[in-house]
C-alpha cells in the first residue's frame, strides 16, 4: 500500500468509537453533577481536558503579568546607584515572589495547559485517563498559586511575602532570620501547587501508556509527547524530594522542631541537597516541553520531518537520567569537599551533549527545508538561539574554578535567564502562536505577532546580556542598591530599559490577542479550517477548535507523521504530491453519539477545602478543622458521585457494536487504544 493509497482508505478502515449516552442530564439525588454545558458554570465544573488547559494557560498568563510587575520593580531598584523606589526589606520579598511565581506559576502551568490540550489529542484519544483528577489538579493548583500571591496583601503591601529568594536557604528561612509569615506561605503553597502537579503526573502518564490510539507505538509518537511524558516522570520523582523538605521547613517554623537549626546541632546544607535534588530536575521539567514545542514548529515550517526522531527521543530520556546526577554543581562553593566537586563538574558538562543532539537535529531539520518564517517559527528560532547562549554559559559553571568566581553574581543570573526565558517562555510563546487555531478556532494577527516576537526578542538581549558584563566585573546578585563608584551603572540602566521593552512586547502580545479576537467575531467567525498551517500530527485531524469528545472515530496510525502522510504522497517520479486536502481528511466534530464523562463539582469544593487548611496552618488550626471538614466531605461526594449514565448504573452497560463496556465509568474505562 503506498502512501497515497492510504491516505484514501484509511478513513474507511478506521472502527468506530463505542456509540453511548451523552452527557448524563438527569437529576441523580444530592450528588448530582452540574447540568448543563454553556456559561460559567461550564469552565468551573468541567472535566474536559481541553477547557483544563484553556484554565491553565490563562492562569499562567495572569501570574505572568503579576511575575513580570515583580520584575520591574528589581530593574527600576537597581536602574541607578543608591535606588530608593523599594527599601531592601521589599525589595527582598519583591525578588523572592518574582523567581516564586516564574517557576512555579508561569513555566510549570503553562507547561501544563501544552501537556493537558495536546496529549491526549497527540495519541488519538477521547480524554486522559483520570478526567475528575485532570479538573481536581487544575484547581489545586489555582489554589496554592492564589496562596502564594496572596501573601503580598495580607498584613499590608509585602508585609508578609517569603524573603529568602525562590531556593530559600536554611537557615536564612528560620523564624530568627524571618519572622514573619512569608516563609510559611512559601512552605505551604509550594505543597499545595506540588500536589497538583503529582496528581496531573500519574494521569498523564496513564494516559500515554494506555490510551493510545490503535496503531500508535511509542515511537510513533510526536517528539512533544515524548517530552511531555518525559517531565511528567521528572516531576513524579523530583516532587515528593522538594515536599519533604517543605514539611520540614513547616515543622521547623511552626511546631519548633529543628531540621535546620544549627545550634540544636543541625545541618542547613541538608536543605540545600533537598532542594536542588529537586531544583535541577525541575530545569528539565520546564525546558523540555518547550523542546517538544520547537520540535513541533520547527518540521512544519522547514517542510521536513523531524531530522533524527530516534535521536531526538533518545536525548530526551537522556536529558530525563542525567537531569538527576548534576545537582551539586549549585553547591561548590558549599564546602562539599573537591571530590564531589569534581564529580558534579563532570556530570554537568556530560549533560550538555544530549541538549547539543537537539540544537544539532532542529539545525540540520531547517538545513535544506523550504522555510516560512511565521510567529510561531520565529519563536521557535528564537529559542534554538537564545538556549545555546545560555548553555554555553552553564557549561562556564561546569569549571569549578570558574563558578567559583561567578557565583552569586549577576552572570548566573543572566544564564539563568537565556535558558528560561530565552529556551522556555519563547517557546511557550511559539507554541501559544502555533496552537491558537486549533484552540479556539482562528489565527492571530501575524503582523503584530511578528513584531511582538522582534520587540521581545530585541528587550530580552537588551535586559539579559549586560548581565554577564556586570557579574564578571563583580556585581553580587540579590543585592537592593549598589554605590556610585563601583561602575554598575550604565549596565544596569541598560538592562532596566530592556526590561520595560520586554513588558512593550508582551502588551503587543495582548493586544494581537485582543484585536484578532475582535477582527474574527467582527468577519462572523470564519472558519480558520482543521489544519491552517499544514501540519503533520494527529490534533490537526479535527475541526478547530477541537470538538467536545476529540476524534469522530478512531484513528488508525500506520507511521509517524501520520496526519501528513495522509494528506501526500509520491507520483511515479517519486515526488511528494498532495494526495487529500486536510478538510477531506480530518474529522468534522459532528459525531453526536460518543459517551463522555459528565461535570463534576467535587474537584473545586475538594480544592477549596486544601486552601483553608493551607491558611489554617498559618494562622489557626481552627480554619485547619474547618477546612478538613470540607476535605473529607468533598471526598466522600466525589466516591459517591453517580456514573455518567444513569440507566446503566449498577449494572452491565452494552455498546451499540455489542461490546460489553463492564459497567465501568469513565474514570475506569479505556474508551480509545
């Protein structure tokens, strides 16, 4: 069978999906689900993994425009000597909540609403494994993320934010050197945010393994979905590390016990080990759905497959072991002893090969490749370009000598910087560009994105490149003013300017968001079509925005790419022909008989009762009682929340092709692959 062959049959050869009830409607007692599916109560209840992700990314965006007001207080502190706009106190928590909310609210989330939309569309499937969970991670999340921010209003303006910078050192994070209740909302809200992301770990990771579509082995999978399965193994094993050391830093602070006390004969460098166990691990968890992204962008704009799939693949497992071995080289200077420093320095620069496989693989992609240079393309060159500068830089921290001199000074920040701005946010962004269509069903302004992109781009170097010239004329990091007479000046205004060209860039963003929403209600909702960008994996082969229950039927792969092997072929001469536009292909989203799960209410009430005991460990254990209450309640509806079918509960449900579905709800069911 040719590929042309294929992309005619193949529609007829695909099985139909078990035919089932809608969405259960009736009223089923005190544990009935909500009804219904338009308004607000339809985003708050919902379990449809495309709406979570919508959630998240809208979450993330919002802690976005919060992390980068964060950021422009540092820069106008630190734009001339002797800065007064925040005193140093301020300063430190403005600091500490900007690098908080970066990592934790921004990069992670958005992560998140990349793995939570595409997945399950990626692999063919009708929804992740767990959708109840898939919902119940999101508000979990939404409610240690408002926790967290919260803590810049209670008590007064900062009064009460974490000080001791994102990693929190011990002892600086004891009640001796903080008293206040900053810390205690940094202990409880990163717990309350980790549980989210274990939770949303195991259900993707279920969802990969079993959910597949027929056909679909695992290395027929997209390279985004390898990378996003690979963090989700990142955060089931880094998580459980940084909520052991957040317990003991709650049980230090509030129950007076001494994990971190020196004088009871402690060791603050525990701490340390703890969290970059974590920390190092959770670079990976952030850089590595970007990489999927570019890996996306990157072939559909360069006309060619991905250049050495294996290869790419294999480095990102790869990445995902050794991500583990390195995280000492953040403590050289800790006094660990020169053997493990030599150890660790070898293990760092043993990590930059499988990143530099990537570099290579996207570079030879483009080699020779008909290039359109789109948005979501220039983001995604953007972050080949930028991420290499920073890892050349981290490869610098390798050389103990040389980290040794460079520590705590603003050349790690600037490092830190190109690889999370420059290898992550750029990439979030290109895919934000790249995926919008399939989203919510039309394009955005390819001018403004452009000129978003340049301006972004162009505040970014601006911001962060200056940055290695002040680290290594010595400039310390975390510091609220520098004198006159130290020669920091010009620098820093430099990167202060960069820095308010950046917040230009992202308002144009916002705006692009804006105006093409306006200009396509205005036109009368055009149809942008399943596939505007003619694209090569399995979510472009249904309508946009992607129907409630994903796929029509199923889909059956026979090869990677298997979208755009459809939709060409080869003639006698051996070249590529379009054999099918992607309109004849891709599914149009009018299957009306497709058993999906119900909405529930049970994961925000259940995330609700997590934050009170949250603010009850800070302040009273009486909010503790109340919040458990809530807890256990929320958790006993959900256990006796009916099955979506209300005529088939309790007893065995039979398909319309005669299959017998076990009496399992949709929680249990594997309903694709």
């Amino acid at each position: 069978m040719t590929v042309a062959d294929r992309t005619i049959t193949a529609p007829e050869e695909t099985l139909a999906l078990p035919a089932g009830p809608a969405i259960a409607r009736r009223p089923l007692g005190v544990f009935s689900r909500p009804q219904g599916s338009e308004g607000w109560q339809s985003w708050l209840f919902t379990v449809d993994h495309k709406r979570i992700g919508i959630m998240y990314g809208a979450a993330a965006l919002f802690f976005f425009l919060v992390g980068g007001a964060e950021a422009l207080f540092i820069r106008l502190q630190l734009a001339v000597p002797n800065g007064s706009v925040i005193g140093a106190g301020t300063y430190n928590g403005v600091f500490t909540m900007h690098g908080v909310t970066m990592i934790f609210l921004v990069a992670m989330p958005m992560a998140a609403a990349f793995a939570n939309y595409l997945l399950p569309l990626q692999i063919g499937a009708r929804d992740v494994a767990f959708p109840r969970l898939n919902a119940f991670s999101f508000w979990c999340f939404l409610a240690g993320g408002l926790l967290l921010t919260s803590s810049m209003l209670i008590g007064g303006w900062f009064q009460n934010v974490p000080d001791g910078g994102w990693f929190n050192y011990a002892p600086n994070s004891g009640l001796l050197f903080s008293p206040h209740k900053g810390i205690d909302f940094y202990a409880v809200g990163l717990q309350i945010t980790g549980i989210a992301s274990l939770v949303s770990s195991i259900n993707l990771i279920v969802t990969v393994l079993n959910m597949r579509t027929r056909g679909m082995s695992l290395f027929r999978m997209p390279v985004l979905t390898w990378m996003l399965l690979i963090t989700q193994f990142l955060l089931l094993f880094a998580i459980p590390v940084i909520t052991v050391a957040l317990f003991l830093l709650m049980f230090d602070r509030l129950w007076d016990a001494n994990f971190f006390n020196v004088a009871a004969g402690a060791d603050p460098l525990l701490w340390q080990h703890l969290f970059w166990i974590f920390g190092h691990p959770e670079v990976y968890i952030l850089v590595l759905p970007a990489f999927g992204i570019v890996s996306e962008i990157i072939p559909t704009f360069s006309r060619k497959p991905i250049f050495g799939y294996n290869f790419m693949v294999a480095s990102g497992i790869a990445i995902g072991f050794m991500g583990w071995g390195v995280w000492a080289h953040h403590m050289f200077t800790s006094g660990v002893g020169p053997l493990a420093v030599a150890a660790f320095s070898v293990s760092t620069m043993f990590i930059a090969v499988p990143t530099g496989v990537k570099v290579l693989n996207w570079l030879a992609t483009m080699y020779g490749g008909r290039l359109r240079f789109t948005t979501p393309m220039l983001y995604a060159v953007g972050v080949v370009s930028m991420f290499t500068i920073g890892g050349l830089s981290g490869v610098t921290h390798s050389i103990a000598p040389s980290d040794t001199q460079q520590t705590d000074t603003y050349y790690v920040v600037a490092h830190f910087h190109y690889v999370i701005f420059g290898g992550i946010i750029l990439g979030l962004f290109g895919g934000l560009h790249f995926w919008w269509p399939k989203i919510f069903g039309y394009m955005l302004d390819e001018g403004w994105g452009k000129a978003a992109f340049w301006v972004i781009l162009i505040g970014f170097n601006l911001t962060f490149g200056p940055m290695h010239i002040l680290g290594l004329q010595g400039m310390s990091r975390r510091i609220a003013t520098y004198r006159a007479d130290e020669g920091f000046a010009f620098w820093n205004m430099v990167a202060t300017v960069g820095a308010f060209v950046i917040a230009a860039g992202v308002a144009m963003l916002l705006w692009n968001i804006y105006k093409s929403t306006r200009d396509w209600k205005r036109a009368g909702r055009p149809d942008v079509g399943p596939d505007p960008w003619d694209a090569r994996s399995l979510e472009w082969m249904t309508a946009s925005p992607a129907p409630e229950h994903n796929f029509d039927r199923e889909i059956e792969v026979e090869g990677q790419d298997e979208f755009w092997h459809r939709k060409y072929g080869r003639d006698e001469s051996g070249r590529v022909v379009r054999a099918a536009t992607a309109s004849e292909i891709a599914h149009d989203g009018s299957n009306t008989k497709v058993h999906l799960p119900s909405p529930s209410y049970w994961p925000i009430v259940l995330s609700g009762g997590i934050l009170l005991v949250g603010y009850g460990l800070i302040y009273n254990l009486w909010l503790v009682a109340a919040g458990m209450v809530l807890l256990v309640g929320a958790m006993y509806g959900w256990i006796l929340e009916p099955a979506d079918d209300p005529e088939a509960a309790g007893h065995h449900g039979e398909h319309e092709d005669g299959r017998d579905d076990g009496g399992r709800d949709d929680e249990e069911a594997v309903t694709v692959g």
